[in-house]
C-alpha cells in the first residue's frame, strides 16, 4: 500500500501533513484491502482546529443471495465478479470486503476520523441486499457519514434513470443517507461541508438548487462540496470521451443529453466561481485527478473497490512566523542522525528535524574504545586512502572539534592514546 503525499523531505523540513495524517491502512491492519490512500490538505483562514475526513466512492458493492430482489438477479453475479480488488492476485476481494476494511479503519478512533464522505455508487443496484447490507455498515458505525446518491446507488440497467426508480428506489436508501437524499451539509462552526445529489449528470431536483441559494450562500462560510459527477472542465471531457465516447461530466456543453437547466446552471456557476468554495470532491470516472474547474480546485477518487480511498485534511492556514511547542525527539540520536519532531501552536503544522548523532570522540570505530586502530582510520582519512562519509565517524574523528579533520586531530588522538593528554575535545 502506498500513499501519495504531496510533499518533499528534506534535511530540515515543514511537514503540515505527515504527522497529522492516520497511520497507513497495513499499520492499521487494513492493508490487505486498501492500496492506495490519496492526501489533500484544505487550509481554511480562521480554522482553530484539523479535521480529518475520508472520501469513499464508487466502490459497487453487490450482494449475492438467492432470495434477491426480482430485478437483475442474473446480472447481479457478473457484476459481483466485475467489481474486485486486484490486489488479491487472479481471484480479487470483492468490493463488499474492501469497502468493511475501509470503514473499520474509518471507525477505529486512532484514525481520528471526523466524518466519512459517500460519494455515489456505494451499492451497484438498489437490491433489498445492497441497501441493507449499506444501511447496516453505516447505520451501526460510530463515526459520522454524509451520503449523496451516484448513477447506481439507485438505479437497475432496465431501470435506468426512470419515474419508477425516483419514486420508488430512491427512497430506499434514506436511512443510510441519514434521512435526506437531495443534499444534506455539516456545519464545523469556520467552514461547512456539503453534499449534493446530481447523479443524472444534472441537477434534476430543483430543491437543490434551492438549498443552496437559501440555506448555504447565507452562512457566507468557506465551502467544501462533495457530489458524485464531476463538474465540467477540458481535461476531464476529454477523459471522458476517451474512455466512454461521450463526456460524462455535468454541465457539459458539448453533451445535450443532460439539460443545462437553471438549477444545474446556479449550482455549476456557484461552485466554480465562487470564492467560498475551496474544493470539489467527486468520483464517477474511476481514477484519479486534480486539477481546476473553473476557479476552484476539483479532486477525483479512484473507485474504492479498487482499494483506493482519499484522506482529507482540513486546517487552519500555515503561519508566516510558527510558535513552536517544546517538540520532542521521536528517534533518539545515539551513533546515527536522530529526529526531532515539534508542532505549532497556532496552526498545527509539524517540522521534523535531523538530528546529529551523538558519538564518543576518537571512537571512530564504534567499539566503545579509543586506540591505535581509531588512529590509523584517521590517517587513511587524511590521506585520502579510505575518506570518512558517515555523519557518526566524521563527528568522532574530529577530536579538536574544530569542524575539520587533519594533521592536527591525529596528533591529538596519539597523544591520547599515549597518555599525553587526559581529554579529547577543544
């Protein structure tokens, strides 16, 4: 399982996501499952605290029973087996597994988890299996979920964006949305996060549209907006005539198969210019992608039966001058370069700092003793026959401690040796 930071390690350097971040899925026990763990760090101006959230989608979890529900029983056994984690060799892990191992480590509190964001295609078809199997896992969890409908969660192929699935599927999967599926937000006191429902590649309820106009804009608060069709820009329209002959994001506006009606017009112009908007979360295409939709930044996750899911963490914006805490030393420096590890006060971020290593002058060998054998490393040293490289033995051969080892710390060191002198050292 790797995890994908966007951060470069150096010497001495400031690390806003690393120490912060849950533990890798294999340090958890998940790792058998979860492939990938994708990071993104929000900073919110005013935020006192972090905020730890997991972004989950398409992750087309079918349930195989006998006695399911009439409509695509046959099929249900193809997609089962279409929907594996590759990462379990030839056979795979199906999805309903990978996605139990996601949400055990969502629910461990070491994780620190605020909130689990949903974002469409959970379930393959809404079977009274999926959506009890769904209803079940994120009902009886201890930490907080937000729901929003995909293209599947609702829908059969023979059933495919109908009167009858709005009607009568939809309503299905309520209790696993938390009672709203239109749109539903979470308010953190400096920012809010919000889900909406345009899993017809549109917005067909104009009650979203509505939402937003009456109950978001107000807050006038830092947004961050989870959905599960991507919003329209160049790239992923070209993603998406590449691999499905036909754009698939919303707001198109070379696909009029989906209406550019007035809701979806108000909400696509409302997050993509608006400055209150931070980011976009969304799945849909199966990969992942950063980039822009307008002014505001736009993430896709891979599909979690791949074993992939994104960390999210929200929190205030990087100090130009930190405070720092009293810190403390995470690898002690003994004959090897320790870490030092401190955290700011005002807003959270962490810097790591090598540390030299802690050595006993003239013991360039490490054999906790000084001697003839020490004297003659640092006469091949100085003549070039065997150089120093390591941090340790250049510490310990430089016995005057005058930042260089030369003519002047063999002597020295004979003369310890000898017994001329008492102490190494300047």
């Amino acid at each position: 399982m790797k995890r994908v930071i966007s951060a470069l390690l150096a010497l001495i350097v400031l690390v806003p996501l690393a120490a912060r971040f849950p533990a890798a899925a294999e340090e958890s026990g998940h790792g058998e499952y979860i492939k990938d763990i994708e990071e993104t760090v929000i900073e919110i101006d005013g935020l006192t605290e972090r905020y730890n959230f997991l972004h989950i989608t398409d992750s087309h979890c079918v349930v195989v029973s006998n006695n399911t529900s009439s409509y695509y029983y046959s099929e249900s056994i193809q997609r089962y087996n279409h929907f594996m984690n590759p990462d379990n060799g030839s056979n795979g892990y199906p999805a309903v597994e990978t996605l139990n191992a996601m949400y055990a480590y969502a629910d461990d509190p070491a994780n620190d988890i605020d909130c689990v964001w949903l974002s469409g295609d959970i379930i393959d078809f809404p079977s009274a299996e999926n959506v009890s199997y769904i209803t079940n896992l994120v009902t009886n969890a201890s930490v907080d979920r937000m729901y929003c409908f995909g293209n599947h969660d609702w829908t059969y192929p023979q059933k495919y964006f109908t009167t009858e699935g709005r009607n009568n599927f939809r309503p299905l999967l309520k209790n696993a949305m938390g009672g709203n599926n239109l749109y539903s937000y979470r308010d953190y006191g400096a920012f809010v996060v919000v889900t909406i429902d345009n899993s017809e590649n549109y917005i067909y309820y104009s009650a979203v549209a509505d939402f937003i106009r009456n109950t978001i804009v107000p807050l006038n608060k830092p947004v961050i907006l989870f959905c599960h069709v991507p919003f329209y820009n160049s790239a992923l329209a070209a993603y998406a005539k590449n691999t499905w002959g036909t754009d698939e994001t919303m707001a198109s506006p070379s696909n009029t198969k989906y209406p550019y009606n007035a809701a979806t017009k108000y909400i696509y112009e409302w997050a993509t210019t608006n400055s209150k908007v931070k980011a976009i979360f969304c799945g849909h295409f199966h990969y992942n992608y950063e980039g822009y939709t307008g002014r505001t930044p736009i993430y896709m996750t891979e599909s979690a039966y791949s074993g992939t899911m994104r960390h999210i963490l929200v929190k205030p914006t990087s100090c130009a001058v930190h405070t720092w805490d009293a810190g403390e030393t995470v690898t002690p420096a003994t004959s090897h370069p320790g870490v030092f590890f401190h955290t700011c006060t005002v807003c959270g971020d962490s810097e790591y700092i090598e540390l030299p290593p802690i050595c006993t002058l003239g013991d360039i060998d490490g054999d906790d003793g000084v001697d003839m054998a020490d004297a003659l490393i640092v006469k091949r040293h100085i003549a070039r026959v065997d150089v120093l490289t390591d941090a340790a033995t250049l510490i310990a051969a430089d016995v005057n401690e005058d930042g260089r080892i030369n003519a002047k710390d063999s002597l020295m060191l004979r003369k310890f040796i000898a017994g001329v002198v008492n102490s190494l050292g300047n």
